[in-house]
C-alpha cells in the first residue's frame, strides 16, 4: 500500500507539535475548461516544531494521532524568506 503525498504551504504554526497545511488542487473545471484551485487544510505532526508559517513541505498520511491529525511532516522543501530573516 503506497502512502498518500501532498506538497503544500504552511498557513499556521500556533499549536504544539502541529501545523496547519494548505495544498492547492488545480484542475480544468467539467464544463468549461477554466482552471479552478481548490484549497484543502490538513493538520500535519511536526515533532520538533520546525516548521513557520510560508514554508513549502511534504506531508505524507499517517495513523491517526489525534481527532484531526493524519498527516506528518516529511520534509521542508524551502524555508520561508520570512522566517529565514527573523531567525538571523
């Protein structure tokens, strides 16, 4: 059984240990052809808090560790500018 996978953007990182994931689907709409986004929000294990809002990352689907909680981070794609300057 191959696990599930999605690349998204970091929108929250408020709570411990979680992160909330926003992943943008992008697909021709039925009947008139017009690309339509929609935005999904996951709720993703992120063990030692790494993660800041604007981050790229991969998620991947995990037992269930919460009443929300499904997904863990896997790994970040790229760090947000943001985050980046107030670290420095």
């Amino acid at each position: 059984m191959a696990l599930k996978e999605r690349v998204g953007t970091v929108v929250s990182d408020k709570m411990d240990k979680t992160v909330v994931v926003a992943v943008e689907n992008r697909f021709p709409h039925p009947i008139y052809q017009k690309t339509v986004s929609r935005t999904t929000r996951y709720k993703a294990h992120d063990e030692d808090n790494s993660c800041r809002i604007g981050d790229r990352v991969r998620i991947t689907e995990t037992r269930p560790l919460s009443r929300h909680k499904r997904w863990a981070i896997a790994e970040v794609l790229s760090k947000s500018p943001k985050a980046e300057e107030v670290s420095k």
